[in-house]
C-alpha cells in the first residue's frame, strides 16, 4: 500500500516483476491487498500505458490459483476479474471459470460451499458467467471445452445453460477437439444429465477417428459419460472394445478407470467379454489398491454381464468384508447381488453385509431397490438371518408398488415371498398378501407383451413337436409364477433353454438367481430339464439327433428326481440340500440357516 505511487508508474511488465516479488508477503495478509493495488494503474495512469496483454492476465490468474494463504484462492481469481474483467479475452475467461471450478469441485457441501456463491463472491461469480455465455459462440474448441468442464462444477442456472448451448456449438466442433476436449465435453453434459444426442453423435464419430490417441483415462471418461446419458454409441463402444485390451498392458492404468469402463459396458448394449474379461484379470491383479466404491462397481458390472472373474471375487470378499463400512448401503447391495448374481458364495461377506445393512436399514440413503438386492441375495444363498431377514421384510411390505415399478424389481419380490415360503418355513415370516398379487399382476401384463422365444427356443419346441409331444410354451407355474420356456404336463418336466448372453455365467451355466428359481420348481414337485446353448449345437442340424438328445432325457424324469441337464455343483447349488451353519455345524432339513452378527 506505501508503493502506490510506483505501481500507478508501472506498466505491464513491471507489475509482473511487482507481483513476483510480493508473493511471498502477500502469503501473510488476510486480503488479497496486492491484487487490489493493481486496479491503482487502471484508474490513475493513462489506459495505454497500463493495458494487460493476454499473457499477463493469464499468468495472474496462475499464480492466484496457487495461493494458499488461509482464504479460498478461488476468491484471488474472482478479485482480479473484477479488477481486469474488461481486459479479459476467451482465453482468460476460460482459464478463470477453470479455476473456479476447480476450487468448487474440491469444495464438499456444507456452508464453506454455500458461502462462494453467495455475497459479493456470488456476485462476481455470476457476471463472470454472463460475460462467458455472451463470449460462447465465438470460442475456439479448446476454450468451449474447459469452459463446459468448469461450468458443470457449479450449481448456478446460468452455468447449466453455459453447458446446454456449449453442447449444441460442440457439434460443429466436434473435429477440432483433442482426445482430452472430447472427454471433457462429454463429462460436462453427463455430470448435470443434458443428453443431446447430436453433439454425442458428433463426439462419437470424432472419437472414432482418434480412438489410437486416447489413453485409457480418456477411454474410461467416455465410456462413462455416453453410458450414464444412455447415449446411441453402440458403433464407438463396439470400437473401443477391440483397442482397449491392447491399451491395459501398454501403461498404467488406474483403477478408477478399471471400474468406469466396466460399469459403462455393464450399462451398454455392446457384448466386450474380451475386454470384460481383461479388466476383471488386471483387477485381480491390484485388487488392494481399489477404493471400496470403485471394486463395488466393478463387481456389479462383471456380474451384471455374465463375465465374474472368480479369482478376483475371491480376493475382493476379504477386501471388502474389512472396509465394508466405508460403502452407502447402494454400494453394499450391489456388493451382495454381484455376488448371488455370479453364485460366488462367501458366508464370511454375508456375515459382514448382514451387520452392516442392519445398522444402516432406516438411513435415507437405503433405497428400497437396496433393501430388495440385500433381501434376494440372502435368499439365493439359503442365509437367512432372523433379525435382518424381519427387518428387511418389514421395510418392503412398506414400500407400495404399481405399474410403473420396475419388472425386475417386482420379480425380485415375487422370488423372496416364494424362498422364504419354501426355503424359510421355519421363520414363519412372509411378504404382504396384497403386495406380492400387486407384483405378480403387473408380471403377467409383462408376459403377455413380452418378446417372442428365441431361436434356440422355437429349435427346441420344433423337435418337441416332431416327436409328437404336447408342451406349452411360455408356461408360467401356478402358485410360484416363474415363467419358463417349455411345460410338459405330463411327466411334470419343465425345460429351460439357457443361452449363453441371457442366463449363463459360462457355457450356458445357470446363475444364482436361475438356481433358485429351480430350486423352488423342485420343492414344488416339478422337474427341470436345462438345454444350454453349447449343447443344442453340438447336436448339428440333425433333427434326429436333436429328438434322440430330448428323448433320452424326458425318459430319464421318472428315476431322477431333481434337475437335469447341469454339472454336479450347480446341481448341489439349485437341490435342496442342506446348507451348512454360520458355525460350521450342517443345518438341520428344512430349517433356516441363519448368520448370527456375533460370528465374525
């Protein structure tokens, strides 16, 4: 402040030096006091002799951006567009709203959130995002892009509308961005839910072009954000299937990008066991590095795609049993349906699931598709813990459900009333009467409008038919409303056609929820005979062959009294067998095995 005199007499370059070297005391004051001072040449000396070039303000906004001296150094950046706004160009605009966005991405909700876009903060704030949304239509693609980055980090409406009209500019630029700019615009459009299909259309195709120079943070970023905007890139991710494997072995890799890229595939349309199978491999390899969250996300998406990796399975239930608490309960139910989903089964997980989801089950956080995912996994193990199974119970019968509930969500219930039913007499515990006829009407709606059989299906039937048997297709069991391919009445054999995309963990094998459902069809007095997809084909294209394979099987119905068709241990997980105690002790027939939240 005693050097005003020197500042109004220097120029540009010796404010810069000025600034160099105040620095360091200006890392003592409370308030940017120097930042102030050079609005002292803007106002007393001549305009000439004290007009800022580009670089100049660029390296202000820099070295404000580094301050650390007790007061957010977003506030340093806001001062100094105050002072030098008019001087701005696209470039210093984009470089402070970058700042300041980055400064509110760090910032966690709370009042230190609320107080930088509020007051005289706020306001400075918001003119600066005014003169960005008149500036938008002329920036260059490299300024779109970090402005579009940094406009989605902050709640103002003004900012949202900055990343909606950037999105439609960013079609016509889509060709002038770099690998990095792609990612960003892309994310931007993500992180506040604005689907413009044509800019992702646009980003698509230029992301084809360059796919050889992105790296695998570039490919993860892109993959998440078309996938949570359930954006048509089926072309892109298709591409990218077949050069992202090459990219895990030719540098590092972290391991939140292992976890978008599968989350994202999981969320896609695009079959990549490939590369599905590459992540699960590389993960395996690192599984301690994994934050809880991302090794959540990543088992969910393999399980979700048929593809579980049960080596990385194994090591991720130890993992995760120790930092359980440090997952939302969404987190932890798609920890216990990645699991019963892959029918990978770890009693030790449950256990700790089983303590953690009864502490947290009334929090606001527990979702009832949470409470559901916890309910049913539990049930394709034959574990059910008195205390949580009642509490979980409790909660469902509490959350109405309608037409617009989700099919799988409903299934999911009609499942649970039926295991506790047959597998859990003993718990003497149902899901509510009305609730499961609720459910189970809006299924059979579903039944009538679904799709037609596949193809494997109709082959089945066709050699049915030719041997002059009657069956029903599309056969939904009375009392238990499973649906299933093919009914016989006769012999009371149901069949089940499992392709290998739709129901099979590998070469046509049933999954968890699959062999539970058999085993309710069991203890039902039904038969199930399962015609896998690696079968059907092995038999050729003779139709003998084909009835002679049927034939041989049906005839078998009468001696055999549980399924057939499966390999010896999915045929232990779908009979009712009985399942061993939490205390290694075997249960009793029929009785509930139950996991104690004392037993570690």
């Amino acid at each position: 402040c005693e050097q005003r005199p020197l500042w109004c007499r220097a120029g540009p370059h010796g404010m810069q030096r000025l600034w160099r070297q105040s620095v360091a005391m200006a890392r003592r004051l409370p308030v940017p006091v120097v930042i102030r001072c050079l609005s002292v040449p803007a106002r007393v000396a001549p305009p000439s002799a004290t007009r800022l070039t580009s670089k100049h303000i660029s390296w202000m906004l820099t070295e404000s951006g580094k301050r650390r001296d007790g007061e957010p150094y977003y506030r340093h950046v806001l001062v100094t567009w105050d002072l030098h706004g008019e001087q701005f160009d696209d470039i210093n605009l984009a470089h402070a709203l970058s700042c300041v966005g980055r400064a509110a991405a760090q910032i966690p909700e709370g009042p230190a959130r609320e107080r930088m876009f509020s007051g005289s903060t706020g306001c400075s704030l918001r003119r600066l995002l005014q003169r960005v949304s008149e500036r938008l239509q002329h920036l260059r693609a490299r300024e779109l892009a970090t402005v579009m980055h940094a406009s989605s980090a902050l709640p103002d409406e003004l900012a949202r509308g900055i990343v909606n009209l950037g999105a439609a500019r960013v079609q016509m630029l889509a060709p002038q961005l770099t690998p990095q700019g792609l990612c960003l615009v892309t994310g931007a459009c993500a992180k506040l839910g604005i689907t413009h299909q044509p800019m992702l259309d646009a980003v698509a195709a230029a992301a084809s072009r360059s796919l050889t120079s992105f790296t695998m943070q570039d490919i993860s970023i892109l993959t998440w954000a078309c996938a949570k905007l359930n954006a048509r890139c089926d072309s892109l991710f298709a591409q990218i299937a077949t050069v992202a494997p090459a990219k895990l072995t030719s540098g590092p890799v972290s391991t939140q990008s292992l976890a978008n890229v599968a989350w994202a595939y999981a969320r896609s349309n695009v079959a990549a066991p490939q590369l599905l199978d590459e992540l699960g491999a590389r993960a395996f390899l690192r599984v301690g590095e994994f934050k809880p969250f991302e090794l959540a996300m990543l088992l969910w998406a393999l399980a979700r795609r048929r593809r579980p990796h049960a080596s990385l399975f194994e090591a991720a239930a130890e993992h995760l049993e120790r930092k359980i608490e440090k997952l939302p309960p969404r987190s932890v139910s798609n920890v216990a349906w990645a699991y019963a989903t892959a029918d990978i089964r770890n009693e030790q997980l449950f256990r700790a699931i089983a303590r953690n989801f009864s502490a947290r089950l009334h929090e606001e956080t527990t979702s009832p598709q949470a409470v559901v995912n916890v309910a049913w996994s539990f049930c394709v193990f034959s574990l059910y813990p008195a205390e949580l199974m009642r509490a979980l119970a409790h909660r469902i019968n509490q959350t109405p459900v309608g037409s617009v509930t989700p099919v799988a969500y409903l299934s999911q219930l009609v499942q649970l009333d039926n295991a506790l039913r047959l597998d859990a007499p003993a718990l003497l515990l149902r899901l509510d009467p009305s609730l499961v006829e609720a459910c189970v009407s809006v299924i059979r709606e579903e039944q009538l409008t679904r799709v037609k059989p596949s193809n494997l299906h109709l082959h089945v039937s066709d050699a049915l038919r030719h041997m002059k048997i009657e069956h029903q297709n599309e056969f939904v069991v009375p009392g238990l409303s499973y649906s299933v391919d093919i009914a016989l009445r006769a012999p009371r054999l149901l069949i089940e056609v499992n392709g290998t995309e739709v129901h099979a963990r590998a070469h046509g094998a049933p999954g968890g929820a699959q062999l539970m459902k058999y085993r309710h069809l069991c203890a039902s007095g039904w038969r199930v005979l399962v015609v896998t997809e690696e079968e059907w084909r092995a038999l050729g294209s003779s139709l003998e062959a084909q009835c002679g394979f049927l034939a041989e099987h049906i005839s078998q119905c009468g001696r055999l009294p549980v399924i057939l068709g499966l390999d010896a241990e999915a045929e232990r997980g779908a009979a009712s067998v009985p399942l061993a105690s939490p205390s290694g002790e075997p249960a009793e027939r029929g009785a509930a095995s139950e996991v104690r939240a004392s037993d570690r």
